[in-house]
C-alpha cells in the first residue's frame, strides 16, 4: 500500500534541539502503576516507583507540546526517572531510532520501507509502531459576518487550488444553502515551510477533491499565488490579518476564527477530538508490518458518519526487545503511561489532542506490554 511522504532530508521544521528532562515517582507498570491496580477512573494509584534511569527520545516537533504533558504526569510517578526528548522532527527521529541512537522516536509518518527492514535489524525483530497522538486540522477562516460553513472536499479543493476565488461561488453556495455569502475575493493562506500539516492536508485533498486536486500529496505546498506564511502561528496570523483568508492549522491554535464543517458522506462534520478519533478508528491498518504495529492508511474519503478526516497522527516507534533490561523497563512504562486514559487526557489538555479511544488503547497496552528485554 502506498504512503505519500514528503523529503526525509526536510521532513518537519527543526525547531531547535531541545532536551526535556523529567523527573518522576510512581510506576513500573506500562500504565504507570507500580501496583498494577488501577483507581478506576483512569489515573494510577499513588505508589512509589523503584524505577531509574535515564531514557531519551526524538522525533515530531508535532508532538512537543502534548510530550510536556506527558512528561509532567510520569514525573509524578517515576521520581529517579530523567527522559529527555529531542524535537528535532520526524526524520530526524526516525534516522536516529533506526540508527540506534535513542530509545524512541516520534514520527509523524509510518515508516517507509528501507527505515521498516533498518528498524527490524536494530530491534532484533518486531518493533513497535503505534499511533498516540492524533490532532485535528481545521480549514480557518476570516469572514466576520458568516459563522459555520460548510464545505465538501471538492469545493476546499477547487478554493485551495485557486478555481473557486470569490466567497460567494455558487459551490460554496450549494454546501450553505441559506447563508447569506459575500462577494469578497478568497484568499488561500498555505504553509511556506515543509510541513507534516501541510501534508496530511494535502492527502486529504487528494482524496476527497477529486479533479479538483490535480497534485499529488506533499509536505510543500504544490500551488503558486495566495499567500503563505511560517509555520502554525504565521498561518492563523495571516487568516486573521485579512479578510476573506482562508488557511488550514492545527485545530488547538484555531482561537475565534470560523472553522468549516466538512462534507462526509450526506453529512458536514465540524472539527473535533472525538470526530478526530473516529477516522482513525475507521482506517484500514497496513498490512505486513509486524506484530507490534499499528499503522494506517487514513480514509481521508471515507463516508463513516461522524468522522473527521483532516487529521494528522503521529507514532511512538520503540523496539519490542531491547539488549538492556533497564532500558525496556523505562520504555515500556513511559509508553503505557502515554497510552493510558490519563497520558492521553493530559496531552489533550495541553496540545488539544484528540484521545485515542478505548478499542485502540487496549491494541496498544497489549503490544507495549510485550516489550521486554532480549
């Protein structure tokens, strides 16, 4: 099954080598639970951990904010515990991982096939490769006087493509029968850096645009004209300085401008954690990955009732053997401790993740449970 990517050698915007340490005090079961028992209301009982150690990562910038909070919740429990997580981008974190130089990476793409036959040689065998974090991508705009609209994947095509150039298009009118639209001319605002946003937008251009979409997925935005802008930030500043802009970000930084609803199926589906998580629920796994993989091939067209298909997922990747015991110790409590209802909760407080949901958690505990040491 084919997966689009964009350039490795670029692959997400190096935001600067950052080394988050943490501290913690609690537990060296996957979901952080010394004990093994859970207080029932998916946080971790208070226990002391006998865990040390130091574990380090790298990888998705995407991931940076919710892996604050990740970390802020182990530090509860695993006080001799430092994990350091470098946010130097998904291929920066993928090369290092296969390469062996951290204990795992997050990556916002599965990996590819030379990386796939390099991780199985540096983990001895299967390694681990699952989705947990999962964010939303809303389409943003600046029209003051219009609240909610409404758009299907060839109307966002043919607007991000430059076909459709005034507000009032009779496309856009037909998916918002009812509101009064204006005549002011449309403006695209795109990502002028290589993006895993950019990407997963495109994808789902490609998908569900049809010959409205005339490009192949990419990290670079493949449309001359508009505007374009750096980074999350640069995207929704520019949507917000103009009126008529339209523009597509992470959905946490999507503040007061006007977010579209969009076509699946005979229904519009606005932007949300739980319609975030439902796509990915709703997407077929790739097949011949291994025992301790998750991957996806998103259905960014798909018709499943209550899914929101613009999302981007990023994966923890880790080994399912390590040499060292200790290491797989702390690997394997971090991750469950990340994949539990609580490491989930807190990183969509903090990122505006959306939570995986409760079938998928229980894949994931079952495969990071297996991680042990050779």
């Amino acid at each position: 099954m084919k997966l689009s990517r964009f350039s490795r050698a670029g692959s997400a915007v190096v935001i600067g080598a950052l080394a988050l340490t943490l501290a913690a005090c609690g537990s060296d079961d996957p979901v952080g639970n010394a004990t093994g028992e859970s207080t029932g209301d998916g946080s971790t009982a208070d226990t002391v951990s006998d865990l040390s150690g130091e574990l380090n990562g790298a990888g998705a910038s995407s991931q940076e904010a919710a892996m604050n909070a990740w970390r802020a919740g182990f530090q509860s429990l695993n006080a001799d515990v430092t994990v350091n997580y470098d946010p130097v981008g998904s291929g920066g974190g993928r090369t290092q991982f296969v390469e062996g130089g951290v204990s795992f990476a997050g990556s916002d793409a599965a990996l590819d096939e030379e990386e796939f036959a390099l991780a199985q040689e540096r983990c001895m065998g299967d390694f681990v490769e699952v989705p947990l974090y999962v964010s939303p991508i809303a389409v943003i705009y600046n029209l003051p006087e219009v609240e909610g609209l409404q758009m299907s994947g060839e109307t966002l095509a043919g607007v991000f493509n430059g076909d459709i150039t005034s507000w009032d298009d009779p496309a856009i009118a037909a998916d918002n029968e009812g509101v009064e639209l204006p005549s002011t001319r449309i403006t695209p605002v795109n990502r002028s850096d290589e993006s895993g946003t950019t990407e997963n937008f495109t994808e789902y251009l490609a998908a569900a645009g049809g010959d409205a979409w005339p490009h192949d997925p990419s990290g670079d935005w493949p449309v001359q004209g508009g505007q374009s802008a750096q980074g999350t930030s640069g995207v929704v500043q520019t949507v917000q300085g103009g009126e008529g802009t339209i523009g597509y970000a992470d959905a946490s930084q999507a503040g007061s401008l006007g977010t579209v609803a969009i076509g699946v199926g005979e229904d519009f589906v606005p932007y949300s954690p739980e319609a975030a998580a439902a796509i990915v629920d709703a997407s077929p796994r790739l097949e011949g990955r291994g025992a301790g993989s998750l991957a996806l091939e998103l259905d960014r067209d798909t018709d499943a009732e209550g899914t929101y298909p613009i999302v981007l997922v990023s994966y923890s990747l880790a080994c399912l053997q390590y040499a060292d015991e200790a290491e797989a110790e702390l690997v394997k409590s971090f991750l469950g401790y990340v994949a539990s209802e609580e490491g989930q909760q807190q990183s969509a407080s903090a990122a505006g993740s959306a939570p995986i949901s409760a079938e998928l958690r229980g894949e994931i505990e079952t495969i990071v449970e297996q991680i042990s040491a050779s």
